[in-house]
C-alpha cells in the first residue's frame, strides 16, 4: 500500500510460497498396561529426533519400541535445513497389578500349604493353575495338598483388563521309607539299614531294640556314616527280629515311627 501527499492509495499483493515445507507425524495415541510395549512410528522426513528417549529401543529410527512405566508423551521433531515441525504421541499407561503369590512353602506328604495371592488392585480377580490340588483355583487365598512338588502360578486380572502372573514353589517332602529288613552279608547289597528321605529330617533320632527292650542302636540325624549295619558293639547281631523307633521330631509328623526290621544273614 502506497499513500501520497494527497491522500492517495494504490493497492497491490503479491503471493510468497514457502521454499521448504515440514509436516511432522506422529503415531499413534494408545493406552497400554504395565510391562506391556507399545510401537510408535514418526513421518515427514529423513532427519528427526524423538524426544524424550525414556523406555525407547531405539530413538534413532522412526518406529521405535516403548515400554514405559507410566504414561509419557513423545514428541517427534523433523528438520529440513533451518525449518522444523514437530508432532507428538502419547502412550497411556494403566496402573501395575502388582501381583505377589506369596513366598515358597515346604509340606510334607499328605500335608496342605495355605498360598496367598496380593495385588495392588483391590478389585483384581485372580486364577490359580496348575489346579490340581487346590481347594479352591479361583479365589486370592487358596489350600494346596500337592501330590508331588509343584510349582503353583497365579494369574491376576486387575480393573483394567490387565493380567500379570507370579508363582510359588510348593517342594513335598515324601514320606520316609522305612526298609524291614537288612542282609549284612559283606556282599554290598542291603548290608546297612538305608532309610529312604530320612535326610530331610536333620534333627531325627534312630533307636533299635532287641525284644528285652535293650536299646542297641541310636543315632541323631541317622547321617550316611551312621547307618546301622546289624552289629552291636562292634560285634554282629544274631539273624531274628528287632525293634525300631524312629522321632523325627517335626512339627507336623509328631508320632514315632516303630516296627520290626530283621537281620538275615
């Protein structure tokens, strides 16, 4: 526009075209749970920069992989000499579920573990698997009576539709063996009295009698060095039937263990 003295105007325009154009994009919003990895992807030229680069696998490509902690925007920048635009991408991420399935238990044979589940979502609903054994595989607390060692697992559903997973060891203790008899022959087989898992009973104590009740045998712990090979003071014991005691002193199996073994020679 152009004013002259006397007040006069001429109007003209002219059309100016960008020399460099830069369209950032960002993709894509999304909502993820805990633990979970979201791919994010960024367009609009060769040269950018994300930013920040917390939780990403790589932030020197346009699509990496963000596994983030909690929810957190990015935002993509595209250069084109000393132009630049930016755009941006926003994962949200819902609350942990925080699952706990207690910690590992030791049981004996024909025993129960009662296993506790925990989450941080009150709400959570939980599934217990294995189920074999469970009194109950739906529930956060449940009675385990395991055949066998079993490693239980716990699967916990939060409000959100999330779900993560612990586990817990329940180890079971077999029932001792107690042999009948021994053969202390010299030949290497069934020459001392083998105890099958008397090993998990640290604090044991083995008696053997005679049918007089004299006591001619005992050990604590019944170690491998220990084992009764069918003497008694150093001289061997005559073939017949005697008498064995057996406390394992643990608080569920509380009853001694007694029968007859035989020395057959």
């Amino acid at each position: 526009t152009i004013t002259d003295s006397l007040g006069c105007q001429k109007i003209d325009s002219a059309t100016v075209g960008a020399g460099i154009t830069v369209n950032a994009t960002a993709k894509r919003d999304t909502t993820i749970c805990y633990g979970d990895s979201s791919h994010i992807f960024g367009f609009g030229g060769n040269t950018f920069t994300w930013s920040p680069t917390t939780s990403l696998d790589d932030s020197t490509i346009f699509n990496p992989w963000s596994r983030p902690t909690q929810t957190i925007t990015y935002y993509f920048t595209v250069w084109d000499s000393i132009c630049f635009d930016i755009d941006s991408v926003t994962i949200q991420v819902y609350p942990q579920v925080g699952v706990d399935a207690g910690p590992d238990q030791t049981i004996m044979s024909d025993h129960s573990a009662t296993l506790i589940a925990t989450s941080l979502d009150p709400l959570a609903t939980y599934l217990w698997f294995p189920t074999t054994g469970l009194s109950d595989s739906t529930t956060a607390t449940t009675i385990a009576t395991p055949d066998l060692t079993t490693i239980y697992y716990i699967l916990a559903t939060n409000s959100n539709g999330c779900v993560e997973v612990d586990s817990v060891k329940i180890t079971v203790i077999p029932k001792i063996i107690v042999p009948t008899g021994i053969t202390p022959n010299g030949d290497g087989s069934n020459d001392v009295w083998i105890i099958d898992f008397i090993q998990f009973y640290p604090n044991c104590e083995v008696e053997i009698y005679n049918r007089w009740g004299e006591k001619l045998f005992y050990s604590r712990g019944y170690p491998d060095n220990e084992r009764w090979d069918g003497n008694f003071k150093g001289k061997p014991l005559p073939t017949g039937t005697y008498y064995y005691v057996i406390n394992l002193h643990d608080e569920i199996e509380i009853k001694p263990l007694t029968g007859p073994i035989t020395i057959m020679r």
